[in-house]
C-alpha cells in the first residue's frame, strides 16, 4: 500500500491497544453508532472463515485499516462445522477401537456425548484464540449480517463501512438433498451439534463428508448404511485406493450399496425410510440386480452430497458480480471478480474447496493488495487427505488422470504396493495398508502418490514438496529408508 493509505505505526499500535482490551463488536439491526455513520477502511472482509481471517490479518499486518465482519462463530465451517470437529471425533473413535482391540477383555467404545463436550471445548478455546490473534493484529471484528450496498460500502446493521477493496469470504453450505422428504436428511452440519447417536444411520453420498461421516459413526457404534450413486466411492481419487477403503469400511460392517439413486425418503414410526433406485450392478459384489427400487430404514438419515458457493444475500449480483456455471463467484487470476473492488476467496469461488487453499488464496490477496507481490502458492499440487479410517492422502496425478494427460496407458506406470502396518499388527485388527505411486514410465517422475494408512495425511503432505520440486522413483529408491515405518513402504 502507498505511505499515504498506511497509518504509522504508533497509530497502529494504540489501536491495538484498544481493540485488545474490546469485545468482538455486536452490530445490531438498529445500529447504536449515529444513524448513517460512516467507517472508514482500507479492506473489509466478509465472512470470518480460513480465508477471511487470513486476508483480514496479512492485511492488517501491512497496515491495512481492516475490518471483519462475521454474522455466525469466528473461524467459519473450518473450526465449527468440519475439519476441527470431524478430526477429534475421528481420533476419538479411532484410539478407543484401537484401545478396545488391544485390551479386549475391558472392551468399551468412546462415549459420544464426553467426546462432544471435549470437541466444543477445542471450539471455544479456538474461538478465543482467533479473536485474540485478529485484535492484536489491529483488525476491528463486526458481528452482524453484511450486505453490499455499492462497489464501496458495506452495510452491517446501521452501520455504513466505506472500503477501498472488499473480500467475499463467504464459504458454502451443504447442499439439500433434491427428492421429496429431502429434508428429512441431516447434513455434517447437524451431526456436530448431536447430544446423543441413533442406533443406526443411512449415510447419502460417496465424497469426503459421506465416507468420513460414515467411518466416524461405525467406530461411535452406529450401524450405518451408505448409498452412493457411482460405482465406488471417492470417485475424484485413485480406484485402487477407493476400492480398498470401501473393503476396509465393508470389513468393519459399514454396508455400501453403489450406483444407488435415491429417490424418496419418508417417515415412518420415529424412523426414516430412505429409497433408491439402483442401475447396474457394482463391481464389488454388493447387491445391484437391475433397475429395481429398494427401501433401506434407519434412526437417522445424512445427506452429504456436495456444497454450494454461498453469497445470494450479500446484493451482489445486482452490482455486476458474476456467477460461474459451477455456482462461484467468477474471479481472475487474482480473486478479483468482475467488479474491480470486490474479490473474493475460499468455497465462495470455485476450485478446491479445502481450508488451507481458501487461506493461502487469503493472504495471498491481502499481500497483492497492501504489501509487496507475495509468492503464490502452488494451487496446481495441492495435498489433500480424507480423514476416515484408515485414512487416505492424496497428492498429484490419480492413475487415470496421467493416462488421460498421456495419452496411452504404457506412459505410465503404477507401483503398488500392499502391508500391514505395525500398529494394525499389534492392534490384531489386520487392516492392510496401502501405497501407490504414479509414475512417468519413460522419465521416472513421479507424478502422484497416494496412500491407505492413518499415517497417509502427515506423510503425503510432507511428500507434496517432493513431487513439486519433479521427484523421481530413483530418488525415492535411492533414498535411505526410516525404519520401522508407514513412510518407508514409499521408498521400497
Ligand atoms: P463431494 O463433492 O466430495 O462429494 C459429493 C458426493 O455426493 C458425490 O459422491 C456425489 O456423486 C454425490 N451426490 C451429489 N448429488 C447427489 C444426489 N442428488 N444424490 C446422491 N448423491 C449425490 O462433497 P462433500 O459434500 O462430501 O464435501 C464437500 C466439499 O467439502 C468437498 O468437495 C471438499 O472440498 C470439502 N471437504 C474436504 C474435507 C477434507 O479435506 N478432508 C473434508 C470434508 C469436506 P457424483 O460424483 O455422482 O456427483
């Protein structure tokens, strides 16, 4: 930013001062500011998600007059409806069957309830954390409901913000199942805020939130049903890695039923009724036989089926801001959308829709826009993990992706390679683990790996830099192994 916009510094630390001894501020539908009042900002931020709240703070820290606004809790779905919840409750329910496998005459399986209120107490103390990091980092947090009423202004209650740049860091929300009784179907988002488990479960869906939703709730002792309309799940990840975690997840009494269309759902005596249609038979031998209609009847049933971009009711449209066919808000290169002030970042836009894109894209912009032209991440490899059990991590080309980009099948060549981890050993449980890497056949690079294990997120992430800087399986094998462990089945 110019030494014009800048404050100096002194100024910028008394505000510190003052915003650290302040609460978050309450915007009231009938502001208690002067009726019209004007705030004057450099950057307002809409939505206090991973990527609002890393703009909000880069941009601040380049001495941005910067502000926040947020109409729910602090740190969007990240810290209260996904990644923090859903990973708690998962080790939760892992270390107990673990636990439970190894000293099987106590037996016993996590308790919900006692896992909940140690999840909402993580939530609180990040809700604290992150409200003590953006004051001191100078940005003014808003709560209330933002609509933009121009290119420059933002209106929050009875509050008139006047903004150079504004950021939509809206997120998204599930999407609602599209058939009569949809609405019957709960979603991730009711899941974390359950006080107690039904006996059983029919899980909608073969993505992220379907297949970790559906691993979770087996472990917490919930029968659970999944009905996914492709002929495998994770249908955006490596076949062979799919098919062996719905063996793993089949193996422990999760029931799969695939290219299964639902097309009803119904109550029925405190129950639920979920129908569907199934096409062809799948090719895991679970039940398919034709077009036929079947019934599957469950406590509860959990839709999670996709998310969509979320920014109708910010007034947008009406200012120029254009959608994409996917349903995101259409950005440049640089998040600017259409309307040259107004930008936006994170599941608001389309792409992938994972926490650390939204907030590498965040900062990013904040640094674009206020500070020096920082380094843009690398959005073309991007790790990503599943986090149900055993956990899949993923980074790079899937097989059928370099066979596309190839062209012929003989360009590439994939090394697979099957084990059991020392911890399933011990554990007794047997679960096979799995590796495989996707390789240039002619120049040995690699292109992308993949991983069946608990240990695959920590280990693919670390891997992702690997494959950027153009490794190739020589280098893996020529690297000495760290043993005994997951790791080092990559290298063999
Ligand atoms: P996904 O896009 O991952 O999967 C959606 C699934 O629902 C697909 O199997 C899709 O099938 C199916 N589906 C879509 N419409 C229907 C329908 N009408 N009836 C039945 N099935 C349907 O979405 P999720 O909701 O699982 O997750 C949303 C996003 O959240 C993810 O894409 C990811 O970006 C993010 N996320 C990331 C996590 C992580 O990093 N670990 C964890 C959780 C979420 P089809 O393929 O046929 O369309």
């Amino acid at each position: 930013m110019t030494k014009r916009q800048a404050r100096p510094a002194s100024e910028r630390q008394s505000a510190r001062r003052a915003t650290s001894e302040q609460p978050v501020e309450r915007v009231p539908r009938r502001g208690r500011r002067r009726g019209g009042a004007q705030r004057e900002a450099d950057f307002v931020v809409i939505g206090a998600g991973s990527g609002g709240v890393a703009a909000a703070r880069r941009a601040a820290a380049h001495g941005a007059r910067v502000v926040l606004i947020e109409r729910d809790a602090i740190g969007g779905t990240c810290v209260n409806r996904g990644c923090v919840p859903k990973k708690m409750l998962s080790y939760g329910g892992t270390l107990a069957a673990i636990l439970s496998g190894c000293l099987s005459h106590t037996g016993g399986r996590e308790d919900w309830g006692d896992a909940i209120v140690r999840v909402n107490a993580e939530m609180a103390r990040l809700h604290v954390a992150y409200t003590h990091r953006l004051q001191e980092a100078g940005v003014t947090l808003l709560h209330g409901e933002a609509t933009v009423t121009a290119p420059d202004l933002v209106q929050v209650g009875a509050e008139t913000i006047h903004a150079r740049r504004i950021l939509i860091a809206t997120g998204a929300r599930p999407q609602t199942l599209p058939v009569p009784g949809g609405e019957l179907a709960g979603t991730s988002d009711d899941v974390f805020t359950w006080q107690s488990l039904p006996a059983s479960i029919v899980v909608i869906g073969g993505g992220y939130i379907a297949v970790e939703q559906a691993s979770i709730l087996s472990r917490y002792g919930v029968k659970v049903e999944m009905l996914v309309r492709e002929s495998r799940l994770l249908e955006r990840f490596d076949h062979e890695i799919a098919a062996a975690l719905a063996e793993a997840l089949a193996a422990r009494g999760v029931r799969l039923h695939f290219n299964a269309e639902v097309t009803l759902l119904n109550q029925a005596n405190g129950a639920i009724d979920v129908c569907y249609r199934q096409g062809a038979p799948d090719g895991d031998g679970n039940d398919g036989g034709g077009d036929r209609v079947h019934t599957v009847r469950a406590q509860a049933a959990l839709a999670a089926i996709g998310r969509e971009p979320q920014w109708e009711n910010l007034g947008l449209a009406a200012l120029g801001v254009e959608k994409s066919a996917q349903g995101g808000i259409r950005v440049d290169r640089s998040f600017r959308s259409r309307v040259r002030s107004i930008h936006a970042v994170g599941d608001a836009i389309d792409g992938l829709h994972l926490t650390p894109v939204a907030s590498a894209q965040g900062r990013w912009l904040a640094d674009r826009l206020f500070g020096r032209r920082g380094e843009r991440a690398d959005f073309d490899v991007v790790p990503t993990a599943v986090f149900c059990e055993p956990a899949i991590g993923s980074v790079g080309l899937t097989e059928h992706e370099a066979i596309a980009a190839a062209g012929k099948a003989e360009r590439v060549e994939s090394v697979v390679r099957r084990f059991v981890s020392l911890e399933n050993r011990f554990a007794g449980s047997g679960q096979a683990s799995m590796v495989k890497l996707v390789v240039n056949a002619r120049s040995g690079r690699v292109l992308g790996a993949h991983m069946m294990d608990n240990a695959a997120p920590e280990i693919i992430q670390t891997l992702a830099v690997a494959l950027r800087l153009g490794v190739k399986l020589s280098h893996l094998r020529t690297t000495v192994q760290l043993h005994p462990t997951v790791a080092e089945e990559l290298f063999a």
